[in-house]
C-alpha cells in the first residue's frame, strides 16, 4: 500500500503542475490573442469593416463547413487552401502590382532587379508595421493597400459564387459551385480571411515576430521560423532523447523485481458470472460501432476520391448533394462516433462485472435509453450538417443546429449538448456500479483509477462548450484542443490503460498488484506529457513564445512512455499461453497488440515528426498531419475500439468461435490497408508539399498549380489500393460482428485448434 501511496502521490502532483500550467498559459492566450478591431478605417477615415463584419464573415465561414473545407492558421482541410496563407500571397502580390504601376508606370514582371527589390522592401514595411491602434481600437490601412485587398476579396467572392470563370479551381479545390449563395455573406467572409492574413503579417507590439510568430512562411514579408522556435525545437528533441534514455534506464535498473505471476485460472473468471440484462443488452451498441465504422470508411475512399475528381465521382457529378466538405465532416465525425461507441460499451460491460456480478436497478433501462439517445445525436448531427452545407437551414440556426465549423467539433451545438448529456448518463450508469465496490474491503487502487478516468471522460468534454459562435479564433483553437488532444489523446488514453489492467486482473492472469501498479506509472507518464503538451496545437494560432515553450517541452515527453508499449504489448500476447481458455479471446488481444505497434509509430514517430516547432512551421496544413492522423486515430483508439468491441462479443455471446479466416483477413487488411494509405500516398504528399513549402512558402504548397502536378495526382490516385484493402478488412472485422450477434451458432469456417469448437458442440 505505501507503494500505491508514492505512485498517488506522483500521479496528483503531475495533474496539479500540468493542469496549473494549462490554466496559466490559457489565460496568456486570452490575453494575448491578435486583436480583432473596432474598426478598419483608411487613411481618410472610411471605415472599411468592423469587429461585427469581421465575426459575421467568420460566422459565414463556420456555415460552408469551415476547416472542412480548406484550413485557417493551418488548421482543417488540405484539399483547397489554406485561407490565410493564401489570402496572404494574393494581397501581397497584388499589392506589388499595383505599386509598380504607380512608381514605375510598369508591369512588376517588367521592372529591373533593383526595382523589384526596393518595393519588395516597400512592401515588408507596409505589411509588418502594427498599424493599430489599442487606444481607439482602430486598424487604419493606406490606399495601396485598401486597393489590394479590393482586389483580393474580389477573387473571393467569385471563387465562393458559381462564377463560371473560377469553376476549374473551384473543382481542383473540390468545392461545390455556389459554395457561399449570399453575396453579402461572401463579402463579410473575406474580410474574416483578411483579418487571418493581417495577424499572419503583422508584428505584434513589442515583438519582431507577427501574432502567428511568425507563420506562415512567407519570403515576400521575410515570414520565417523565430529564433525561439528554432531554440525550443533544439530543447524538445534534447528532452526526447533524454526522456526515452532515462525511462530506458529506470525500466532496466530501478524497477522492482516482478512478483511471480499468479497461477491462471482452470476457467475464465469472467465466466463465472451470469449475464446481466445490461450486458446482454449491448449487442446493438456492437451493431452501432461496426456499422459507423464502415459508413465511416466509405467516407474516407469516397472524400479521397475528391482529392483527384473535386465535383465527381468516377464522372458523375455529386458535388451538388454530398460535397467534399460535408462528406469530410461525416469521415471525422462519424470515427468518434463509433470509437467513442466502443468505450462506452467496454464501460458498461465492465460495470455490472465491478458490481459483484449483479446489474444496480433499472440498468439494462438507462443502457437502452443511452444507445437511442446515441442514435438521435448522430442522425441529428448528420442532418444538421447536410441542411448548413447546402445553405438550407437559415444562417441564425447554423452554429446551433447545423454546422460549427471547427474540425472534430464539427456538429451543432444543440447536438453537441445531447452528447455531452449522453456521456454524463454514461457516466452515471458507471457509478452506479463501481460506488457499491468501492465501498467494499480490500484492495481498491485499480478501481479507484479506473474511475477517476471515468470521471475525467464525462466532464472533460464540457470543455467544448467556453467558446461559441462568435468567439476569437485563438480562445475557440484553446478549448477545442482540450477535446480533441487532452479529453481523447489523455483520459481515454488513461482509461483503456486501467480498464485493461482491470480485465486482466479480473481474468486472473495479472496480480493486482502489478496491474495497480503498471496503471499508476503509465498514467503519471501519459498525463506528463499529454496535458500541457496540448499547446503544441497552437504553436502559430495567435499565441505567443511561452506557450510555444511550454508545447515544444513537454508534448516531446509525450513519445517517451510510447517507448515501452512494444514490452508492454508483447507481455499481454503472452497471456494468451497462460491458460486454454485464453485461446477464447485472442483476437481482442490481437487488436490490443496492433494498439501497441500503432502507439509506438503513429502517435510516437509520425506525432513526433510534426511536433518540434520549426517542423510545424513549415508543415503544419500538409499531408504530413493528416499521415499522423490516420495512424493514430484509427491505429490506437480505432483498433482499442474493436478489441473491445470484439471483447465484450465474445462474453455476450458465449457460444460464438471466431471465424478463423474471417478474423485473419480483417485484422491483416486493416494494418495493411493503413500501411499503403499512409506510406504509399499521404506520406509521400506531405513530404513533397514539405519541399515546397520551405522553398516558396506554404500558399505554393497548397496551391491549385501544385496540387495539381502529375507526381502527386498519382500518388492521391495510388492510394486507391490503400483504401480498397483497408476497406476489405472493415467489412470482414463488421460481418464477424454482424455474425456473432445474430448467428452466433453458425459454424466457422476454420476449426477453432484449442478444442472450443468441440466443447460448444457439447
């Protein structure tokens, strides 16, 4: 018990220092966010737009899908640009036209080197002088600059309409015609794009750098990494080397010497319990995981399929009804929707089993009554998306009901209220059964542990709700990323930890207390790291060099404890030889093990690769993220989901063997299919466009002349044959599902080789 006590104690500590830095550092975000104006005003006092224009067009944005469709400050969407980048290049070059018709009377192409390069210093001076005032909150422009923008916005405006002299690039950046109906609308969102792109340019007072430090790169306003992005990247791969080195030392010369492992059970533990209703209730929650899982993945070849026909799909035109932006925005949510599905399904598999064998009262009510909820929040949110796309539902309805516009985020507000009440229930129905056990005698670290994470993933998602429609982009980026980087990537990270040690526990393979013990640390190492490494999100959205700081330092210490899951993932494959009846669940360990291989490499080294700031500086927006993406989502949190969901199959339908081939075909696809998806083609991309982007500058990385060069068409087409294998696995994985739950006698088409066949016919 004193070694549970120290092991506590280091977990509270870490939370208290983490969660102080996060809070403190988050207040430093509001504080220093790029100011949006009261006014935009030209030299003669005209006001150009104001803080409401600017937070309409941003408001504007959120209702075509946002960083669905494109990205702002590098973050959402690849296919189209990105916004700001963008935005930026056009006005600066259209601004040097301009200037040289006024001092040379010639075209810029036309003027000498010399020439060029006096208005090119002209033009750097204009752009990164602080022309705002924080005492009238005024932002005054000059007329060369009024005009460039003029000009800017007017290619906006006809790109976001069905302007039939844009409709090529409108289909090379798969957007839909008509994307933004109402002119006015379009006008007040290009002035949201100008605001990005002012903050990207301007030095922030008291600073050589811009409020993006710096980002993006940009040679024409000499737009470069900072030293302290330089130097903070230095430090973060010192602190990796030094984390793996010390945690390797540590694992090899101060841990304890393992207790002997206790004798395994003659039968599965587990089994001696009767089904509860709740349990037995669960198959439709299966049903719901497998069943988004493959609209899901249909998604995905279908939202590639835009990257190389941007309106079409193999020639027939479906932009108009399911374009890139709304079938992107499904692909996402659609994934935490059925991942999320399997947790709380191993939860609320788990509960009665905590309880002692028994369901508290009216359980199997709140777990039906959860799985509808579930239902109504991701039929609502889906509807919601298509009618704010499409630019039916009226505008003053749209964050509520239809779209927000922030990826991952991306469901309406009212729904995203209903899913926060869903897991709070879930919540509730938890307590239920771990409070009696709590109270019992004996050993309850692991319990205790377990429920703490529960907790943390009911209410941590709350976070969502302290931005709102019209709030600054830079507060919005801060809690957002508390979802999607500390709410998924911590506390589910935490809570397959323990609920896993507590399987196993369960089953009699692990003793309690190394399962305690192994949770505890890995908890503390995953918490060190995950909790402030979340402002490595926000490195060039409008924050300042403390909270780059901070991001660089610790999300290097995020890779460190991936180093031993490899030990870790091989220790639970072998708990399939401590016991014949361990051949019953092999292939949810199987799963377990891919969770392991796919920590180490997509959330380690792919994480890793775009983490250190001057990495991201010239990559954040490419392929590069969504190949860590892939990977980590789909590869950790993906693969836990259906173990789990493979898990809780085989105990509520006791009488199920898995299909040997089947089971092969799924798991061996899956890894494969996302082998050649990220090697063969998102890889490959991002480190093409990385080229491009430290050489021109990221609007040229993102460009439609670039993106649409013969070497990368090829390699978006290439990743067909990724697709096509990791679809073949969803639908193997899903029909063994689907078969277990409804046919769960039908015979497998591989004898099952530990005899389970044999003793199910008796």
């Amino acid at each position: 018990m004193a070694h549970y006590r120290r092991l506590w104690y280091i977990l509270i500590a870490i939370l208290a220092i983490t969660f102080a830095l996060l809070g403190y550092f988050g207040a430093e975000v509001y504080r220093a966010a790029p100011p949006i104006p009261d006014r935009v005003v030209t030299v003669d006092g005209d006001t150009l737009m104001t803080e409401d224009s600017i937070l309409d067009g941003q408001t504007a944005w959120q209702s075509v899908g946002g960083m669905q469709l494109g990205s702002i400050w590098g973050h959402g969407a690849y296919q189209a640009p990105d916004w700001t980048a963008d935005w930026l290049h056009r006005e600066l070059t259209a601004w040097l036209h301009i200037a040289a018709g006024e001092e040379f009377g010639q075209d810029w192409h036309s003027l000498t080197g010399q020439q060029q390069n006096t208005l090119e210093y002209q033009l750097k001076e204009a752009y990164r002088t602080n022309g705002y005032n924080p005492d009238t909150g005024e932002l005054t422009l000059d007329n060369r600059r009024v005009q460039a923008i003029a000009e800017t916005a007017d290619y906006y405006s006809r790109l976001f309409s069905d302007d039939p002299g844009l409709q090529p690039t409108r289909e090379n950046y798969a957007m839909k015609e008509n994307t933004l109906p109402d002119p006015d609308r379009r006008a007040r969102m290009t002035e949201f794009f100008f605001w990005t792109a002012w903050a990207a340019a301007t030095e922030r007072p008291g600073s050589d750098a811009t409020y993006t430090n710096n980002w993006p790169h940009e040679p024409l306003i000499d737009n470069k990494p900072t030293a302290e992005n330089v130097v903070w990247s230095v430090i973060s791969v010192i602190l990796l080397i030094a984390g793996v080195g010390g945690l390797i030392w540590a694992w090899a010369f101060l841990r304890g010497q393992d207790e002997d492992e206790p004798a395994a059970p003659v039968k599965d533990p587990l089994t001696s319990f009767a089904l509860t209703p709740s349990q037995k209730a669960l198959g439709k929650y299966l049903l719901l995981v497998v069943g988004l899982f493959v609209f899901q993945v249909m998604l995905g070849g279908f939202t590639a399929h835009y990257t190389v026909e941007g309106q079409s799909f193999y020639g027939i035109n479906v932009s108009e009804w399911f374009p890139y932006s709304l079938v992107r925005t499904w692909h996402i949510q659609s994934a935490l929707f059925w991942i999320a599905t399997g947790f709380l399904a191993a939860g609320l598999f788990l509960a009665p089993i905590i309880n002692g064998g028994k369901d508290p009262k009216f359980q199997k009510l709140g777990v039906d009554a959860l799985f509808w909820a579930l239902v109504v929040v991701v039929a609502g949110s889906f509807i919601g998306n298509y009618l704010a796309i499409a630019q039916i539902m009226p505008e003053h309805l749209s964050f509520w009901l239809g779209h927000q516009g922030y990826e991952y985020v991306d469901l309406g507000r009212i729904w995203q209220i209903g899913k926060f009440l869903g897991i709070v229930f879930w919540l509730v129905l938890m307590l239920r059964g771990i409070v009696p056990a709590l109270r019992q005698p004996g050993d309850k670290h692991l319990l205790a542990l377990l429920t703490a994470s529960v907790v943390a993933i009911g209410l941590f998602y709350g976070a969502g709700f302290f931005y709102g429609e019209r709030t600054h982009i830079s507060i919005m980026e801060y809690w957002r990323w508390w979802i999607v980087h500390l709410w998924v990537e911590g506390f589910f990270e935490v809570f397959a930890t323990a609920a896993l040690a507590f399987i196993f526990c369960s089953m009699g393979l692990v003793s309690r207390t190394v399962a305690t013990s192994a949770s505890l640390a890995s908890a503390s190492l995953f918490m060190l790291g995950g909790v402030p490494g979340t402002f490595h999100h926000l490195y060039f959205a409008g924050t300042t060099t403390p909270v780059m700081a901070v991001g660089a330092t610790f999300s290097a210490l995020e890779v460190v404890p991936l180093v031993v899951l490899g030990y870790e993932a091989w220790e639970n494959w072998r708990l399939k030889h401590r016991a014949p009846w361990m051949e019953n669940v092999r292939w949810p360990l199987t799963f377990f093990v891919a969770v392991a291989f796919w920590n180490m490499l997509g959330a380690g080294v792919l994480g890793f690769m775009i983490n250190p700031p001057v990495a991201l500086y010239y990559i954040q927006g490419l392929n590069t993220t969504p190949t860590h993406a892939h990977a980590a989502l789909f590869g950790v949190y993906g693969f836990l989901a259906l173990g789990f969901s493979l898990l809780i199959l085989r105990y509520i339908r006791p009488q199920i063997v898995f299909d040997e081939r089947l089971m092969k075909v799924g798991f061996w696809s899956l890894n494969l299919g996302l082998v050649l998806m990220l090697f063969t083609s998102l890889l490959p991309v991002g480190l093409i466009q990385f080229v491009a982007s430290a050489s021109e500058g990221l609007w040229y990385a993102r460009s439609e002349a670039f993106m649409q060069s013969d070497i990368l068409q090829f390699l978006r087409w290439f990743r067909t044959l990724g697709d096509v294998v990791f679809i073949v696995g969803a639908l193997a994985v899903a029909w063994q599902v689907v078969k277990g739950i409804f046919f769960p006698n039908l015979a497998p088409s591989v004898a099952d080789p530990q005899g389970v066949t044999n003793r199910l016919r008796a």
